[in-house]
C-alpha cells in the first residue's frame, strides 16, 4: 500500500516503504559528472555515507567493501570498474 508522504522542501510523493528520500529532492541533487553519475541513487548514498568522494579512496577499498555498503548493489560494481580502470587506479585486493 502506497503512503502519501510531504518532504521537509514541500515535495508531495507517495512511497510504499519507509524510505525518506524524496523522489523529487534526490532527483535534482543527482550529479551529471563524475563517478557517482553513473550510479543509482541508493549506490551514490552508499558512498556519500561512507565518505567515499573520489576515485582515490574508492581505491583504497575492496569490492568486497563495497558491496556491504547499504545500499550498494552488484549492478554498480561494473561501473566502478570502469571508472577506476579509466583513471588507472583498482579495487584493493
């Protein structure tokens, strides 16, 4: 069953967990460059609460790492790949 939920910005939205992102909100704090803009917006919060901001320190951590995140799914993991491989950088093994 659908909730109608209000945001603290006014934004209306109906959601069926108890999930507090505003669709809306997220949708326009979405960034259009770097490695997070590949992301879905669980994933891109997964690594903005783990203060994972760079390909750098992404590096610095194991896929394994990562996927615990909550939030993280396997469907991001390739793009990671990608995106740490084009900057010459890995995951740590």
């Amino acid at each position: 069953m659908r909730h109608l939920k209000t945001c603290p910005n006014g934004h209306r939205y109906h959601k069926i967990s108890d999930c507090p992102v505003c669709p809306v909100c997220e949708a326009k704090r979405a960034p259009s460059t770097g490695f997070t803009s590949l992301l879905s917006a669980p994933a891109r919060r997964a690594l903005e609460h783990a203060g994972i901001d760079s390909l750098a320190k992404l590096a610095s951590y194991s896929e394994k790492d990562i996927l615990a995140l909550h939030g993280m799914g396997k469907a991001s993991m390739p793009l990671l790949r990608k995106a740490l491989a084009e900057a010459g950088l890995a995951f740590k093994s």
